[in-house]
C-alpha cells in the first residue's frame, strides 16, 4: 500500500513552475528563506505526517474518542502526534520569529498542512484550529490575551476551538442564545450551549481556549449583537498557567461518519459552575472578527477535500497498476495473461477524472494561499488591496469546489477497487466518509453558493471579479501551443457566456427579486468553479508545455504529458458540463422556487 499523500513532483511543480513561490524569498519577510529552506520543511511534513499521523489514521477512525465520567479516553499516538508537529514548529510556523515562528509564507505552510490532512484529517484538526484559534487572538486581543494565551498556544501547550453551532442555530448565526454578562472584574459569565464543536475537549494539551460567540445582555438583534469571548477550559493565571476549572463541560460526545479522530462535542457553558469569558475586541463586533476565523477555516476546508480527494487517488492509482483483471477488447485468446486494470480505457478515465478533481483542486487551493502571502507580503500597497479582493471574491469557490469534487475523486477511487474498495481492509472508504464533512461544515457549499451570487460579486462594484478577468486574460494569452491555444479559446468562450449571465442576475437582484435570482446560487457556483479549476489547468497546461521541450529524462517528459492529458480530460470533459448551468441561469429556471413542501 502506497504511503504517497500527495505527489512531491507535482507539488514542486505547483509552487515553483506555475507559482514561482521562491520569488517571495525576495520580499523582507521572507528574505531569510530560499527554496532549499522551503523544501527542507516540506520534506519535514512529508515524512512527520508519514510517521506521525497516516500511521494511527485507522485506528483512531475504528477506535474512536470515548465519553467516560465526563472525560474523553483517545488513542496515545493522537497526542504524540500533535505534541510531534507543536515541537517542529508548525502551530507558529507562519507566524512572527519574535512569536516562535518560522515567517513560512503561507503558500508553504497550506502545502506543509496538506500532508498532515492527507495521513489523517481527524488528528490533524487539532492542531490547525488551535493555529486559527491563536490567529484570531493575536489580530483582535489585547495585549494581556495576548501574552496569557498566545505563547501556550503556539508552543501546542494549549489548543483552540471555534464555539459557533447551537443546537437550533446553525447557519443561522443572527439566531444564538449564548448570553454574556458583565461583572465587576472586568470579565463576563457565559451562559449556554454549543454543538458540533470539533475538539471541544481531548486529552491532548493542559488547556482549551474556546472562541467563543455569545450575546451579550441587552445587545442589539440579529447578527449586530453578537460579540466574541474567550473562554478556557481553566481559568489561568498571570503567566499564563492553568488553575481551577471554568464551568465549561463536556455534554456529550456525537458520532460521526468520519473524521472520527476529531472529536465533535457538546459543550455546556455555565451550567455546572461560573463561565469566565474574557471580550475580545469591541463588543458586538464578534461576528466580523470571527469571520476571519471561519474564511482562513473555509480555505482550509478546500485544501483539505482536495487532499484527501489526492490520498484516495494515489491510493486507487497503484491499486490499478498492480490489480491484474481481465484482458483488452482486442485480445482474443482467452488463455493470454491478465493485464493491469489500468490497461482499461474506463479505469483511466476514472483515474484521469481524479487527477483532474485533485491536482486541479490543489491547484484552487494553492492558488488561494499565494493571495494571502500577496496581501500581507507584496511590495506594492495596490498588488496588497487586490490580492485581499480576489481572496474575498473566492473564498466560497477555494471552499466548495474541492470539497464538491474531493468526495466524488474518493467515490471513484472506490470504484477503480472495484468491491475490495467498498471494505473497510483497504483506505479509500475512509477517505470518502472522511472527506464527505467537507461540502457541510464552515458553511454548506449551499450556503457558499448564496454568498458568492448574493454579495461577493457585487462588491466594491465587482472589482473583485474585474481583477479576475484580468488576471485570467494573462493566461488565456500566453497559450502558445496549438493545444493550449485550444483550450484558451474554449475558456474565453465559456467566461464570455458567465459574464453575460452574470450581468442579467445583477439587473435582476437590483429590481428586487431576489428569491428567484438566487433560487439557483448552486449552478452559479458549478459555473465559477468550473471555469476557476479550468484555468487553473490552462495555468498548469501553459507551464508543462513550457517545460516540456527542455525536459532531458523519460520521467520529466512522462509528467508534463501527464498534466497535458489531465488538462485536455477537464476541458473535454467537465467544462463542458457548464453548459446545463448557463441555461438554467440564463433562463432563471423556477422548477426548485416553485415546488411546494406539501407536495413532496
């Protein structure tokens, strides 16, 4: 069994050849690293989560965390495993050297973090939503949370969680009942209930700091009240030490499909004992700074899906190497040798599909992460504000489409197994009910769907997607090859088709229907994430064929081929699936709006 996450080669090729990710060793932060120190830390991920983390991936899902006495029991290896990547630097590795950071742009981070959710998403939770956790901290705290909390958490002494879900409000923040009341000590009494919080409580780290949303007493309605707390597992003292117990408890354990080594928690605030939450910020100004929380989660959800999309397929490619089964349409004599069950055009159209989803969905994700680096990093005060636009404008894609199309990269991984796929002795059922969270939490790609057709489009007067448009027109002009210029030509046409709908949706948003105009926000994000991971491939297309005349060895020639032929698989294949899309958009199809509950 491969013990390949994801494929260093293709990886190098992503961040160096279509990236040109050393290029940010040019810029101050940055200035002290150059590839060799990139690489040094990927190949450190790569072999940790290899040797930490894939190794107890099955036996944490088969063994999962147990609720006794009002404690979670888990497996050693998850906290040798986090204690593992804490002590490597990775909880601070994107961070400031004066926090203990590494200043890893996050382009090389979000690759770092891709093998650790590829061997095994479930412990590797922990680790990243105390990163989120800290960052939320270290952008809106003051200075004493800061120094209390910060340090505990990046060193991995303490962990983090983000304490939204409600047992009746889930999506729907503006509902919360969680209250919030001063004191005459400066701190608030927490009082209420959350559900679905992944690693809520474990047995990992000294203490918990939970982020928390709740209202506070006589706030504003709807979302305009809601302000953000943190609330520890223990109370702590002035260096930051754990003391006595807050009245934060587990309620209970919930059991899932997958991901079964994060534990999903019930929480009871205030029930037990008095829940000391500290104010983070302005009052009634949580959701705001949350949101940056929950949009750095949603791009790791889709580098997530994508990942664990890459796992299953590396898992089904050598499974389709080594299965013999079978022989060629053309081969009559039944007495011949079995062939390879990749020999068979339909396994490596499945095959081609997954490579397809999963280095195409990579390709999104990292993508992503470079507009990041780009708005905190780039020399140019102007490159900084568009980079932060573009990021706005996709972080529903980033979220979604991977994690549309990593579960169903896994669903045919499965089926290149043909029945031994759908047991549980070989990996890639795991992967499947692993990765099917994805399309849910952080926000249903439904409701990612609503916020790119409903607000991200139209923001700042659709600057964000004029910025796209342009930064897509590079590409689309430097398809030189008569193969690539094909493809260009087939992307222009489908994003000259988006951009019309797009206007006619606009109009009809502004003449004030907008149950009818967003009743098929769903389609409008097939659309864009279809026409984003096509360029994406036109990107990759672009650079293979650059490379391909100078490679000087069968294997260099083998993969720029192989990213040709997965290129030419998407445009034939699946961009053309926009089609139905654009139809019914255009057309503001009312089959959906129209149907009524009592008629199912």
């Amino acid at each position: 069994m491969t013990d390949t996450l994801i494929d260093r080669r293709d990886l190098a090729f992503q961040l160096y050849e279509v990236l040109d990710t050393e290029n940010l060793t040019t810029r101050e932060r940055f200035s002290e690293h150059n590839r060799d120190t990139f690489d040094a830390v990927i190949e450190t991920a790569d072999k940790m989560a290899r040797e930490k983390f894939a190794t107890h991936n099955s036996a944490a899902d088969k063994d999962e965390p147990k609720f006794v006495n009002g404690q979670v029991e888990m497996l050693p290896q998850v906290k040798e495993a986090f204690d593992a990547y804490a002590q490597a630097g990775f909880i601070a590795g994107r961070y400031d050297y004066e926090l203990g950071g590494m200043q890893l742009p996050e382009s090389v981070m979000a690759a770092c973090n891709g093998f650790f959710t590829a061997a095994n998403p479930g412990t590797a939770g922990y680790p990243f939503l105390t990163t989120a956790a800290a960052n939320l901290i270290r952008v809106f705290g003051n200075e004493q949370q800061k120094t209390t909390f910060l340090p505990n958490m990046l060193s991995g002494r303490f962990s983090g969680t983000m304490a939204l879900t409600e047992p009746h409000a889930g999506s729907s923040l503006a509902d919360i009942r969680t209250s919030a009341s001063p004191t005459d000590e400066g701190h608030y009494l927490i009082k209420g209930a959350k559900i679905y919080i992944s690693g809520g409580e474990q047995s990992i780290t000294d203490n918990i700091v939970h982020m928390v949303l709740a209202k506070i007493k006589g706030a504003p309605a709807g979302v305009k009240g809601i302000s953000l707390f943190i609330v520890p597992k223990f109370l702590v003292d002035g260096e930051g030490n754990p003391t006595e117990r807050n009245g934060v408890s587990l309620a209970g354990l919930i059991h899932k499909l997958g991901y079964r080594g994060t534990t999903s928690t019930a929480l009871s605030f205030g029930d037990d004992a008095p829940c000391h939450g500290y104010l983070v910020g302005e009052p009634h100004q949580g959701l705001k700074y949350m949101f940056q929380m929950m949009n750095e989660a949603r791009v790791g959800v889709g580098f997530g899906a994508a990942v664990i999309g890459y796992r299953g397929y590396m898992h089904s490619l050598e499974y389709a190497k080594d299965r013999l089964q079978g022989r060629r349409a053309s081969e009559k004599n039944p007495e011949s040798p079995q062939v390879p069950i990749i020999d068979h055009a339909d396994v490596r159209r499945m095959l081609l599909a997954q490579k397809a989803y999963s280095e195409g969905g990579l390709a999104l994700c990292l993508y992503g992460a470079r507009l990041m680096d780009d708005q905190h990093t780039h020399p140019d005060e102007q490159k900084r504000q568009e980079a932060g636009k573009l990021l706005d404008l996709l972080t529903p894609v980033i979220k979604a489409w991977p994690s549309e199309y990593g579960p169903k990269a896994n669903d045919l991984a499965i089926q290149v197994y043909g029945g031994a796929g759908y047991t549980r002795e070989y990996p890639v059922e795991q992967c499947w009910r692993d990765n099917r969270l994805n399309p849910i939490h952080e926000g249903t790609n439904g409701i990612q769907a609503m916020d790119l057709l409903g607000r991200k489009i139209w923001q700042d007067q659709s600057h964000g997607l004029q910025l796209l448009m342009q930064e897509m027109q590079v590409d689309l002009q430097a398809a030189t090859t008569d193969r690539c210029q094909q493809w260009a030509l087939s992307l222009s046409e489908t994003l000259q088709q988006a951009v019309k709908v797009t206007q006619s949706l606009g109009k009809s948003l502004m003449e004030g229907d907008p149950d009818k105009t967003l009743a098929n926000a769903s389609c409008y994000l097939h659309l864009f994430g279809h026409i984003m991971v096509a360029w994406m491939w036109l990107r990759q297309a672009n650079a293979a064929s650059h490379a391909l005349g100078s490679a000087n060895t069968d294997d260099e020639r083998n993969f720029y081929q192989g990213k040709l032929q997965a290129a030419q698989y998407f445009f034939h294949w699946e961009l053309p699936t926009v089609a139905q899309d654009l139809v019914l958009l255009r057309n503001q199809d009312d089959t959906c709006l129209n149907m009524k509950s009592e008629w199912f």
